[in-house]
C-alpha cells in the first residue's frame, strides 16, 4: 500500500507529523473500503489520537495526503470534511437536550425542522434513546451520554466515524456490552469507522482490521486474526494477546530455519536468520503442552491456577518466566516440579532482536 | 453529644437567617410607613413613600450614572477577564497562576485605599473626566469577580466542545458563538450578576472620583439618610433590594444556588 | 538539554503568543488602574514639604489618638470576626446537611443579604435601634422597659450591624468546603474509638480548616477596613482607619496623612492574605 488507490475509501498516504522536536507520526499509509471497520491499537503516545485527529481535520499533517471519498481533504477545515467524531469525553452540549444535541450539525446544514426531527428521531432509535430526546445532558448516564454522542455524530451521515477512546470511560460489563452493539449497529448502516484505542480486546473485537501503532509508525495493519497468529513485530506480539518469549543467538542456519541459543536451550525457527544474530523466539501459551516435541525445553513449576474453561502454569526455564495454558480439565503439575514442555515448530515465530521494543 | 451537636447547628443556621433577613423585612415594612417615622404599617399600609422617590434631589441622574457604570464596567470585564481566564486556563501561559492571584486580589483589598490610590493618581497625572475615571475605576472593582468565575468556569470547561462543534460543521466563529458562549453562559450569569452588584453597591472607591455632577446612587443614598432619614429612603431601598431579589431569582432558575455557593463567596 | 533551565517566555510560541495577547488587556488594567496607584500611594505617604519624610508616619504611629483608632479598626475586626465564625460554623454544617427546599432557603436566605446593599442594611439597622425605632417599640409594649435603651450609636449597635453584614462572607467558604465532607467521616472516626468531643477536634476540625481560613480572612479583612457600617451606626463616636481615610482626603486635605493611614491599612489586608495562604497550605485539607 504505498499509493493512494482510487477504489479507496478513505485514503491516508505518506502522513508525518512532528511537535517540536517529537516525531508523532512517521510515514503513515492507510487505506479503507467503503463500510471497513478499522481500529488503530496502540500504547499511550504512540501517535493514534493524533492519526484520528489528522482524518477528523483537527491536526494538519506536516506532510502526506488524506482523501476521503474521492476528494482531497488535506487541507480542508474540520467543517468541509463530513466525519463524525465520538470523543472520549462524549463532548455533548450542555447547554442543549438530547435531540439539540443529536440534531446540531443538521441544522447547521441548514436542513428543514421536519427533516431534522425525523433524521434526530432515526439516530435516537438506532442507538435506542428515543424517549431521551427532550432530557437535558447532565440527566443522562455515562452509557447513556456515549449513545447521545454516537447518534450525534451518525445524524450527519458522515463519509467516516471516527471514535477516540469512546469507550474508555464505561465500566467494563457496559463497555463489552457496547461493543458487540457498536459493532453491529455500524454494520447495519454500512458506516466506515476508525475507531481508537489501546485495548486489545476491543479492538479485536470491533474491527476488521487492526492497526497496532507504535512510536508514530503502524508496525501492522492486519484482520485479527492474522494479527494474532502471525504478528509482524516484537511490539505487535507483546500488545495483542498473551505470549512467551526468549531471547537468543543464531548458531545454525540453512534453507528451513535457524537454530537459536538461548538461555534456557536451543530453539528451531522456521526463517532464516544470519549466524550470530539476535533473535527474540516466542509462541502462544495455548501451543505449550507438558511433552516432548518440536522445540522443547525443561522448567520448574512456579505456579499452577485452575480457571474453568483453562488452565495456566507458570514455568521458570532457567531464568525466564513462561506461562502455558492447558485445558481446564487437565492434571496440573505440582509447584516445584521440574517438567518437559514443548511447542509446535509451524507455531514458533522469530524476530529479529533488533526490532524489539 | 450528636444531638446536642446538630440541636446547635440548626439553632445557629435558623438564628443567622433570621439576624440576616431582619433588616431587609423591617425596611421594606417601614417603606409602607403611614407616619414619617417608621412606624410598622399595622393600620394601614402607605404608597406615599414610593411616589416621593423620584423627587429626590439628583436621585434620577444619580440612578442612571450607578446603572451606566455598572453596566458598562461588567461587559468589558467580562470580555477582558474570559479572555484572560482562557490564557490562564489553558496553561500555555507562563507565570498563569500569579496573574490568577493578582487579578483576585482587589476583592482582598480595602476599597477606601483603592479610592485614595486612584484619587491621587488622577490628579498627578492631570486626568480630570470624572465619569471615565470611575468607569475605569469600576474595572478594578469588577474584573475580579469576572476573573474568579470564569477561571472556575474555564477550569471546568471542555475545550473538546469546540472540536466536536467543527467536526459537526461549525466554522470557528461559529463555534465560539453557537458551542463555547452558550455553554459557558451559567458562568457568564454568575460573573455578569456579582460584578453589576458589586459595581452597583460600591461606595469606597467611588466617593473619592465623584464630583458634585457625577454622584453616584450609593453615594447619594447616604447623603440622603444622613441628611433627612424618612421613608422615602426605605421605599428607594426597597425598590433596589426588589430588583436584587429579581436578580437572584433568575440567576437560581438558571443556575441554581448551591452551585453559585461553590463559585462566589 | 538547555531547555530545562527556566527559559523566560518564549513568544515565538504561537500558543503562548495567543495567551500572553489574551491576557493582556486584564494585565494592563491590573497593572495602570491597580498596581500604578497604590504604589504611588506608597510614595505619596512618605512625602512631606521638603521630599521624602516619615512624619505622616510618626504621627500615625505614636500619637495617643491614631494608636487607638488602630486598634479601634482591629477591635471591629477581631469580635466581627470571633462572632461571625460562633454563629456561621455551626449554621453551615446545618445548611450543607439540609436537603432540597430547606437548603434552596437557607442559602437564598444568605444570598439575598449578600447581594443586597450595605447601605440598604446599614439604614435598616438605624431603623430597628433608634431609640423611637422598632426594638425599643416593641420592648416598651410588652412593658420589659420602661424608656428607650439606647443602642444606635453605641459599640453594640456597631457589632450588630458588622456581625449582619460580614456573617454570610463567613458562612459561604466554610458551607463550601462542608458540604463536600463525607457524612460518614465522623462516623468513621467515631468507629475508631474517638468519642464526640476528640472526633471534632482530631477530624472535622482540621478537614475544614481550609474553609473556616477562608472565611475568617475575608471577614477579618473586609470588616478591619469596613466604612459604611461604622459611619451609619456609631459615627464619630468610634473613629476608624477607614473613617480617618476619609476625613484626611475628604475634609482636611492631608493626603499623606491619608495615604500613610492607606499604607497601614493595606499592610493588615496584605498581611491576612500573607498569613491565610501560609496557614491555609500547612493546613492542607480539600482544597
């Protein structure tokens, strides 16, 4: 994805930002099909507010085009753009109801007061507040103030929705609640979203495609699932799901992997590293089984907690603590055990150690 | 010992409502006088006092200069202290907490020695225009109440409104006027309401920049019950303390008392 | 990095430029119609015939007369202040616990006094102590006395109207802080064994600290430098700072006399101000 694509969407191309002396985004590319579901994931200060803000037209980009249905938007203010944007801190009017709220940007269109009770009384039911129209804001729940926001920014039909941190301020029972809801009520009007976040779990949940963001460049933009089983960096490995990881030396290498020392004993890798490298070796804990195999390696049980539906042992492998989840209904091993544990070679991924965070 | 605690608690919050409203019930009660003396109007209640205001001597020119003051001194406090508190609240200014401090602190300062201040300040500068020397004297006078407010009300103000007014289809002015102003206004009443009054009421500063021309209202109250206390002055008094109520009134449908207790002391 | 020395301000910063551009209107006023005077008051008061003198001063300060109408000035402040914090402190935790319409009352029943005149309530004061006025009335005809007391122009007279005028000033930075406590945290301290009396002292006292501070410096400095109140209930009976403000100005055109009774009178608001933040930091509480 290096050129912007006609067929897109929304198209980011060649975006940087700097403030002062700080890089906030470096060279980013990101394109959307029309109706796609994108969340950029990320740690705090990794740049993916200030990527939403550059699409909303609240930042301009030092450098770099944005297009949005088939126009060129880069430079276009905030108010010629057609986004909507859901704020963390829902940002709703206070001095307005439900429906001022709800109805604000399609009166500053100009559109009949028919039309805009009609189109207010459409986002209030697909977000279920219909009877809320005439509430004054402060009478509202959190849940309820994020629902206004959300049918506030679908009135306008915008091109984009983009959501910063929405959810962040619910409590968690309501916030995956919400998701599942978000999710399916933006599919239902065919709604592009960028939605972001540094929760994994919504982001996996709510989108189609996941862009993990670090240090103001997407170290991956992928679907969950590919994310998840084949994760392009250390960084992208960390932030998505569980993971056990050991460093390491290349000793070997030939046309199906390499070979890497590490403290605990030598591990195969299915790709090709130079001799000497360092390589970080890692796989998912649910891989781990407590017997020989491909690459194997011997610990001492520091931990074993039964959780339902799984099982997690916490093994020490010479010095580094590596956590396998076992099926729930399986023999744990005792505390202070030494045990042989082992993982699939199509499961193992390698990484430079350079790139490591 | 806690039923003494709250039997005290209450007798004192009865007593000093009670102490506090007395003076306001007798006068309004002796401007319904039948006697120039005072007197509780239990035979008959008078209007004659009321008809007798506008007779007073200066009161009509006196009236209109304390509303003009008052009224001026609050709007352009009110643009130069949101202004200010903006800067102070955003934080991009250096040193914002000592000009919060310093924009305060006339509240904490005796009146008289404002006055005197600004009296020889005046005169060894040669500036002689008595009315926009106590409008600008004003100033001093209300700006702080503006400051404090809407420092309280911008430190409590969520500047992503003015974002979400853009990514709605405001432009910029627009924003200001249709998202910042309007959401703001609970504040802006608060600031408009203690700075009119306090414009309004103020004796100390004011007496030492009036001429015989330009006299103020609450200077020429007090000449007044200096010289001839009769009912006359409890009838104007009434009058004004009507409008204070009718003030209030509107500032607690739209903002509600307890709130302006946190805000205002 | 050479920028972690406090650099002065940078106006190159387009943000900072717009703040410092903000603010510069209510600087200016602060600093010409503020600042400007009152320091030349300062030099105005060490001004005598021949330049610079400290004879408005001396006066000031070791004549038998002007020592006493400094004290006179403290005098009204301090039982102002001591009788606005026994009735305000208590009636303020009443006013934060009570609900709804009660609450709505009461606070209007500060408001209201608050937002009225002083001179309104100075002259109601006149009416309720004269001696042909409404308390006398009312006492000789339910036959307690037989002639009037005299109470208007009197000490008394002078401590009513202040305590009348000053009590809301009290009670509102003290309501403030109160009404945020959490109910229960008497109760708490009750549950550690502290009984009434020590669960005062050791809890509510200090968590309210900040408020009574507060309110104890703004009556305490609005009522050392108080003019109506003093001029219209006892007069020249109880010569203040104020008054001899005035008069120096207003009568006898002595203004370095005058703005040396200002320096004094400002150095006891500067002072409370001074102290109160001290205290009111080593205090810590809710702020």
């Amino acid at each position: 994805m290096t050129a912007p694509d006609a067929g897109l969407h929304l198209s980011i191309s060649n975006v940087s930002k700097r403030f002062g002396a700080t890089t906030v985004l470096e060279d980013i590319h990101l394109g959307m099909a029309k109706g796609e579901l994108v969340t950029l994931l990320g740690p705090s200060g990794c740049g993916k507010t200030t990527l939403l803000r550059v699409v909303a037209g609240l930042t301009h980009p030092d450098t770099g085009r944005v297009e949005l249905a088939g126009r060129d938007i880069t430079r276009a203010p905030p108010y010629k753009r057609n986004v909507g944007v859901v704020f963390q801190s829902y940002a709703l009017f206070p001095h307005l109801d439900v429906a001022g709220n709800v109805g604000f940007g399609l009166k500053l269109r100009g559109l009949p007061k028919a039309d805009i009770a009609s189109a207010v009384h459409r986002a209030l039911s697909l977000v279920h507040l219909e009877r809320y129209a005439d509430r004054p804001i402060r009478a509202l729940s959190g849940g309820q103030q994020q629902r206004v926001a959300l049918a506030r920014a679908i009135a306008v039909e915008p091109s984009v929705i983009l959501f910063d941190e929405a959810l962040s301020a619910l409590d968690r029972k309501l916030r995956e609640a919400m998701q599942s809801e978000l999710r399916h009520l933006l599919t239902q009007i065919g709604a592009t979203a960028i939605f972001v976040t540094h929760d994994q779990e919504e982001a996996l949940t709510m989108s189609d495609r996941v862009a993990v963001m670090y240090k103001g460049r997407i170290d991956q933009l992928a679907d969950p699932r590919t994310l998840y089983d084949q994760p392009a960096t250390a960084f992208a490995l960390s932030f998505v799901g569980q993971s056990l990881s050991l460093k390491g030396k290349v000793v070997s290498s030939d046309a199906d992997g390499s070979v890497v020392e590490t403290s605990a004993g030598p591990l195969r890798v299915p790709r090709r590293f130079l001799r000497g490298s360092s390589v970080i070796v890692a796989t998912r804990p649910e891989h781990v089984t407590l017997t020989a195999g491909d690459n194997t390696l011997t610990g001492t049980v520091v931990g074993a907690t039964f959780q339902g539906s799984r099982s997690l042992v916490e093994i020490d492998a010479a010095g580094t603590r590596l956590t396998a989840e076992m099926p729930g209904r399986c023999t744990l091993p005792e505390r202070g055990e030494t045990v042989i544990f082992s993982w699939p070679l199509s499961e193992t991924l390698s990484f430079s150690g350079e790139e490591h965070a | 010992m806690k039923q003494l605690a709250i039997i005290v608690s209450w007798a004192a919050a009865v007593f000093a409502c009670l102490f506090l409203l007395a003076p306001l019930v007798v006068i309004a009660a002796a401007s319904f006088s039948p006697t120039p003396v005072f007197d509780l109007p239990t035979g008959g209640a008078s209007l004659r006092w009321y008809s007798r205001i506008g007779t007073l001597d200066g009161f009509w020119p006196a009236l209109w200069l304390s509303v003009e003051i008052a009224v001026l001194s609050t709007l352009i406090s009110l643009v130069v202290g949101t202004l200010a508190a903006i800067a102070i609240t955003r934080g991009k200014l250096p040193g914002s907490e000592i000009l919060a401090a310093a924009l305060v602190s006339p509240l904490m300062m005796p009146g008289l020695v404002l006055g005197i201040g600004l009296l020889q300040y005046y005169r060894s500068v040669g500036f002689t225009a008595s009315w926009s020397g106590l409008l600008l004297a004003h100033l001093v006078i209300t700006l702080p109440y503006v400051a404090r407010t809407m420092i309280a009300g911008l430190s409590r103000f969520d500047f992503t409104l003015i974002e979400a007014g853009l990514t709605l289809g405001c432009t910029w002015p627009q924003s200001i006027v249709r998202v910042m102003i309007p959401a703001l206004a609970p504040s802006f009443l608060i600031a408009s309401l203690f700075s009119f009054l306090a414009s309004f009421d103020n004796y100390p500063v004011s007496i030492f920049l009036t001429d015989v021309r330009t006299k103020t209202l609450p200077i020429k109250m007090l000449q007044y019950i200096e010289e001839a206390p009769d009912p006359t002055i409890a009838a104007l008094s009434t009058i004004i303390l009507a409008g204070t109520v009718a003030l209030l009134l509107i500032a607690d449908r739209a903002v509600g008392l307890s709130r302006m207790a946190g805000t205002a002391e | 990095m050479t920028e972690a020395m406090p650099a002065p301000p940078k106006l190159s910063d387009p943000e900072r430029r717009t703040a410092f551009l903000l603010s510069l209107p209510a600087a200016m006023i602060l600093l010409i119609m503020f600042i400007l005077p009152l320091g030349l008051l300062l030099g105005v008061s060490f001004t005598g015939p021949e330049g610079f003198s400290l004879a408005a001063y001396q006066r000031l300060l070791t004549t038998p007369h002007y020592l006493s109408v400094i004290w006179n000035s403290l005098k009204l402040a301090l039982v102002t202040t001591a009788l606005t914090f026994l009735i305000g402190y208590p009636a303020s935790f009443a006013i934060a616990r009570a609900r709804g319409g009660w609450r709505s009352l009461m606070l209007g029943c500060l408001f209201l006094p608050l937002a009225a005149s002083v001179i309104v309530k100075a002259f109601a004061w006149t009416i309720l102590l004269r001696s042909d006025g409404i308390i006398n009335s009312t006492l000789m005809l339910l036959g307690i006395i037989d002639e009037p007391v005299r109470m208007i122009f009197t000490q008394t007279a002078l401590i009513v109207g202040s305590a009348n005028v000053f009590l809301p000033f009290m009670i509102l930075p003290i309501f403030a802080v109160v009404a945020q406590l959490d109910p229960r945290l008497g109760e708490a301290a009750a549950m550690l064994g502290a009984n009434p009396a020590v669960a005062f002292l050791k809890v509510t006292l200090p968590v309210t600290m900040p408020g009574i501070i507060a309110g104890v410096a703004l009556v305490f400095s609005l009522s050392v430098s108080a003019y109506v109140v003093p001029t219209l209930l006892i007069g020249e009976r109880y010569p203040t700072l104020a008054a001899t403000i005035a008069k120096a100005y207003l009568l006898t055109q002595q203004p370095a006399f005058g703005a040396a009774a200002g320096v004094v009178l400002l150095s006891i608001a500067i002072a409370v101000v001074i102290l109160s933040s001290r205290f009111g930091r080593s205090s810590g509480g809710l702020s």
